[in-house]
C-alpha cells in the first residue's frame, strides 16, 4: 500500500465509492457531514482528494459548465483499482483488530 490510509482518506475513499460517478466536492463533504456529525472545511476536503490523486487512489475529471455554477464546471471523482485495494486492506485490517479486540459491543439502543 502506498503509505499509510487515515481516518478521514478512508471516509473521503468511501464516499466517493457509493456515489459512484456523481462523487464531486460538495456532494462528498455534506455527505460526509451528516453521517459523522461533524463539520469539514472544503479546504481540508480539496488537500485530501489531492493527496488521494497523487496516490493514485482516486482519479478526476472536469463535468460540463453549468449556469447554476455561474459557469463552472465540477470536478468529479471515481476509485481507481489502487484505491479499492487500499480500502480492502484497510478493512482486513479493521475487521482483523476487532476479532482480536476483547471488546464487547452492544447494540446501540435510542
């Protein structure tokens, strides 16, 4: 694997994953909001999916203008093999550590 796969690249990489090919920035970064509850900047979004190129993890492409976007075009995102095979190993690693973990997890009950 090319380096290490953090908490948020792992986030970012499945996001993208279940979009499919309408994965783009801000679709990625409310999405990602309202499963974690938290707040992202676009900023730490656009330097993640940047490093996640240069790793080969992801690849991108620029979608037509529209005039919602003043013109604009969107870039869009879509896994590479690269990618699936990080998230693979990082799963396996996941799920390895939880059948290790002495842990026993209850249902969550709201």
């Amino acid at each position: 694997m090319k380096g290490y796969l953090g908490e948020f690249e792992e986030l970012v990489l499945l996001t993208i994953a279940a979009f499919g090919n309408e994965a783009y920035g801000v679709a990625i970064k409310e999405d990602i909001e309202s499963r974690t509850n938290r707040s992202i900047s676009i900023g730490a979004l656009h330097s993640t999916l940047t490093r996640l190129e240069e790793k080969k993890f992801i690849s991108s492409w620029l979608g037509g203008a529209t005039s919602e976007r003043g013109g604009r075009k969107k870039r869009f995102f879509n896994l590479t093999a690269e990618g699936k095979t990080a998230l693979s190993k990082s799963k396996e690693l996941r799920d390895e550590l939880w059948s290790m973990s002495q842990i026993d997890i209850k249902p969550a009950h709201d």
